[in-house]
C-alpha cells in the first residue's frame, strides 16, 4: 500500500492514498489568487521582488535534531532561492502536511541568494542589480530566530546572462574572477544560514531549455553548480542533483509522466513543481539525517 501510495503522490494524485486535498489545507496565494493542485491557469508570474506565500503555521515544538534532542514534530523546511525556488515552494509550502514537515519561503522572484551589485548587459550597457529584492541579510537572522529551521532549502534557476562587477570589473561565469567570488560568497551564505544549527541543502540547477535563449548556458550552469559544490565542501550542507533529476544524464527532455515540466525551459509549472517537491524534500531530509 505504501508503494502504491508514493506513486500516486509523483503522480500528483495525494487525495487518493487517503491524504488531504488542497481544498482542505490552507491556501497558497499568489496575486491575490489561490494556487491549487490543477490550478494551471492561475499561474501568473509575480512581480519582480515579490516575496513568496506565507506558510502554514507552524505548529508548537520544534523537530527532533542532534541540538534539540527534548523536542519533537515534523523538520522545519525554509525554502530560499529565485524564481525556480518561488514556484516550488508552493508544492512544499501548501503540501507540506503531505511531506511530514512544516514548511515557509523566503524564496523570492528574481533575486537570488547572493547579493550583487552593478552589471553589464549583453550590449555594453552597465546597470543597478534589479531593485526591491530582500536578500538573506534582510531575513536569515529573523528567520533564524523565529521559524528556526532544521533544513534550509535552496534552489536557484537559470546561471547569469550578464557580467557582474566584483571588486570594480565585471566578470562572467566560467571566468575565474567570478568563479572564486562565487564559491566564497556561497560558502558565507551557507554559514550564515546554517549559523543556528540548519541543515543547509542545496539543489543544483538544471540546464536552461527555451527562455530565454541563454549564450553558453550549458558550460555557465555547470560552472555555478561547481562553484556550489566546492562551496559546499566541509560544511553543515550538501547539494541535491536536481541537475540530473530533472536532465538525466544530462540530458534535457522536459517532460515526464506525461508532464511537460518546464513550460518555459527553465521555471517548473504547477505539476512539474509538484513532481520535483516529491523527491526533492525527502533528498533534503535524507541529506540531512532525517
């Protein structure tokens, strides 16, 4: 039964293994409008900045950890991340009962993780880094403190389609300028965030399909998932091959089941964020010991 049950939920099917629907756990919004289990239409993009839905309250006591032995309940899941980050967190957020956690978002469209500054456009052009983002120095220490997360979950979309300007030149990825000042910034971030004893879990990013046309977009995103993983190493965190999840072999399909799950190529819709939330939280909560 239990067999049965796991491939009717990848199948995006929960209710039917005697779990509860949507319509009976607290609703995930985005724009105003209420995301369910089929809500294909309802899917808008948000606005540039826009923080991700509020999380089911989380219920009294904390989970079962090394540093927290007395307490008990599901693990505390803070998903952070861009866009690809804001989508999935609606699955793990709104079916977080379903996935034997409590869970809230920081995830944030557009952003990122890692703070920058000014950048170079593809026509020569330099800009402000986009405005009205809440990068983790605005919300890891009060996050830290209240929520108190054992997991930190992240996941980051396409890799940067433009230089960016480290220590006054503007370096791309693949270059070690930018390589080096990646790896240290994500090795603080991971610090920071695992600061109060979370797990920090890390899903890499999957190759860029359709949108946009990135220039080198293979070889760029393979340069960040390396810069991750080096980050990573000998600290409280680990990366989840979401990579090869989602391209096996590193192979690119973009469908599965049935389910094209990357409409755009690279931001996974409503039932491939569902798919992905399936086997992405219990490789964080297998990661991180649980």
């Amino acid at each position: 039964m239990l067999g049965i049950c796991l491939v009717m939920f990848v199948l995006l099917l929960p209710a039917a293994c005697g779990k509860s629907s949507a319509a009976d756990r607290d609703p995930v919004v985005i724009n105003g409008k209420r995301i369910d289990d089929g809500g294909v239409e309802e899917w808008d993009l948000p606005a540039a900045g826009e923080a991700a839905p509020d999380p089911v309250a989380a219920p009294a006591g904390g989970p079962l950890r090394p540093d927290k032995r007395s307490s008990s309940g599901p693990p505390k899941v803070l998903v952070a991340g861009d866009s690809v980050a804001f989508y999935l967190s609606v699955p793990i957020v709104n079916g977080a009962k379903d996935l034997g956690i409590t869970a809230r978002s920081q995830a944030n469209q557009v952003c990122g993780v890692i703070k920058v500054g000014r950048i170079r456009n593809a026509d020569g052009s330099v800009s402000d880094s986009e405005a009205g983002c809440r990068w983790p120095d605005e919300w890891a220490a009060t996050e830290l403190d209240t929520f108190d997360p054992d997991i930190v979950l992240i996941a980051l979309g396409a890799p940067p389609l433009v230089d960016l300007e480290i220590d006054g030149e503007f370096a791309a990825p693949c270059s070690n300028r930018f390589d080096a000042w990646y790896t240290s910034r994500f090795r603080a971030l991971i610090d920071q965030l695992s600061a109060e004893g979370a797990f920090v879990a890390i899903a890499n990013t999957a190759y860029p399909i359709t949108f946009p046309e990135i220039p080198d977009g293979k070889r760029r995103t393979d340069c960040l998932n390396t810069d991750i993983a080096a980050a990573a190493v000998g600290r409280h965190a680990a990366v989840i091959d979401l990579l090869n999840f989602t391209c096996p072999n590193r192979v690119c399909s973009n469908e599965r089941n049935g389910v094209v799950m990357r409409p755009d190529g690279i931001h996974y819709g409503p039932e491939g964020s569902n798919i992905v939330a399936a086997w992405l939280v219990p490789e964080a909560l297998r990661a991180a010991g649980y």
